[in-house]
C-alpha cells in the first residue's frame, strides 16, 4: 500500500509498537485520519473517539471507524466554550484563546477517566492525542487511568513555546510509569512525541 505524507506520519508510530493495541483512544478527532491508517495496520483494533466540534467536520460521522463521542476531554466534567476558525477548522482549543477565531461553541466536557468508562475500560491501549496545547488538562483528567497499566502507548502533540506544559506532561507521566521514547513530526511551533509504558518493550 502506498501512502501519502500525511499517512506516513500517522503511521510512524507503529515502529515502536511490539504486538498490537487491541484499543485506540483517538483524542480530538479532528480533521485528520490516523484512525484510519492506524487500523490499516491494526484491523483488530477497536477505536473510540473524542470531538467536540464533531458536528462541524462534514462527513466526519460517516468516515469514522469506530464509536465516535462528541464531547471535549478536561479537568473538570462540565461545559466549556471552544473558539475555533471555521473555515481552516484548526486551532480548536476550550481555554486558550485561537488567533482570528471566527466562531464559539459551547460543549460537553468530561474527564479522561470518564472517558474510559464509557468505552468499557480495555485493555492495551493507544493513547492519541491532538488537542491544541490541551494535551497536559487531559492527562491531568485520567489519573485511575494511567495508573491501570492499561495504556501501553501514548501519542501527543507537543507544543515547543509550552515549555512548562512540556516539562509537566513528562514528569506526570513519568509518575505514571510511562518513558519518553521519541520525538518526531518536527514542525516551527509544534512536534508529536511518543511515551511507552515501563510493563511495554518498545523499539528504540
């Protein structure tokens, strides 16, 4: 199969993977597809998804693989109001400002822990998550979670001007057992990194 740059990148992850995740946990669905590359790869997998702004992404229902909830991960169950751009339909964020942000919507929010009790609490799980510097609230929100031992595998994208949010993401996960393996996806602003959990051997 030949794939497009974008697929590649989505894929990457999977070189660090031993076996196979039979969970995907795709946070901020958003506009891209790994869910879709990544069960390329892992058609086993089973995948649950998170959206809030799901209802703005046209055909995102439809081209979802799996249980898709239309709701926003954070601290504190509730409500939050999102500003976004509705044209470019990137930048989605619930407490930081967007720059030239165009539209609000106000969502569900739950915590990640929540989250996993609705998808059932499985086992051998990816964790992915691109949600616009909002990466180290999510985390924050799934303490029952990240210290189950049931997430092998966590993919963020990293911000490089939070470099305060960088340094808490790792030194929560490192509580939570979890090694920072690599780095990847460079970009000006931002990078994707890859955290591997101690109980999971992964490819260096």
């Amino acid at each position: 199969m030949e794939w497009n740059k974008q697929e590649v990148q989505e894929a990457f992850i999977s070189r660090l993977i031993h076996g196979a995740p039979t969970t995907m946990y795709n946070i901020g669905v958003g506009p891209k597809s790994e869910y879709l590359t990544l069960k390329t790869i892992y058609p086993n997998m089973n995948i649950f998804g998170c959206e809030p702004l799901a209802s703005e992404y046209k055909g995102l229902r439809k081209r979802f693989n799996g249980k898709l909830h239309e709701v926003a991960i954070g601290e504190k169950t509730g409500k939050a109001e999102i500003s976004y751009h509705r044209d470019a339909m990137m930048g989605a964020s619930i407490l930081r400002p967007v720059e030239a942000a165009d539209c609000t919507k106000t969502v569900k929010v739950i915590t990640l822990d929540e989250f996993d009790e609705l998808c059932g609490k499985p086992d051998r799980i990816l964790l992915w998550a691109d949600i616009e510097g909002m990466e180290l609230s999510m985390l924050k929100s799934g303490p029952k979670l990240l210290d189950s031992g049931r997430v092998r595998w966590i993919n963020l994208e990293e911000h490089i001007d939070d470099t305060g949010d960088r340094e808490n993401i790792q030194y929560l996960l490192e509580k939570f057992a979890f090694r920072r393996i690599m780095t990847y996806n460079k970009h000006q602003k931002h990078n994707d990194v890859v955290y591997v959990h101690n109980g999971e051997q992964g490819r260096k």
